[in-house]
C-alpha cells in the first residue's frame, strides 16, 4: 500500500466524521454538502482498490490475502450501507450514523496498511 495516499483516505474520513458530527450536534439531518463529503471519501476508497489491485498484480504480496482482500472491498461498502440506512431514516441519529461509518474508513485502512506490510493476524 502507499502510506501517503493511506493516510490521505484516513484524514479525509476522519474530517468527514468530524463533519457528521458537529451537523449532529447542531440537530441537522443529513444535506448534500455532507454527502458529497461521503462521496469524495468514496472515490478515495474505490482509488484505494485499483492501487491495491495494481500492487497486487505488480507482484506485491501481503501478509494474508484473504485479509488483505476483505479489508479492501469491505472499506467500500461500508459508506455505502451507512448512507442507505441514514438515508432510510433521516433524522438527527442518521447524521451520527453517518460519522460512525466515516470513523469505521481509518480503522479499516490502518488494518489494510498492517496486512500489507506483513501482519496477518
């Protein structure tokens, strides 16, 4: 994986979170402004598997691949679900569902990060 676009993924998450959650706070439901941030973040992740596929060909080799797989398609659907149930609901509380899920983006890159460079469990 490149540690700069990684953390690049994971900071933009993270901001999209912190985003989430001061609408939230402010008792907004979600608005375009926010998801346009979620799609952004989307594109990252969606960049993050042609990279990851591309190494991967290229002949990199990670710690576990069925890991290191799981972790890369499950970063993108994670947004995706979170925007459909925060969509379905639309009140306050599918704000903070939507910051969770941005919350979720990180872990789950910092994990692939991990896998690649050899930890398998």
């Amino acid at each position: 994986m490149i540690t700069g676009f990684a953390v690049t993924v994971a900071i933009c998450a993270t901001l999209v979170a912190a985003w989430s959650f001061v609408q939230a706070a402010r008792r907004k439901l979600p608005d375009n402004a926010l998801l346009g941030g979620l799609a952004v973040v989307e594109l990252l992740l969606v960049a993050q598997l042609v990279i990851g596929v591309v190494l991967l060909i290229g002949g990199g080799s990670p710690g576990s691949m069925a890991t290191y797989l799981a972790y890369l398609i499950g970063c993108l659907v994670v947004l995706p679900l979170g925007t459909f149930w925060a969509l379905a609901e639309r009140t306050r509380s599918s704000t903070v569902i939507l910051g969770i899920a941005c919350l979720a983006i990180p872990v789950m890159v910092l994990r692939l990060h991990e896998v690649w460079a050899g930890a398998s469990a």
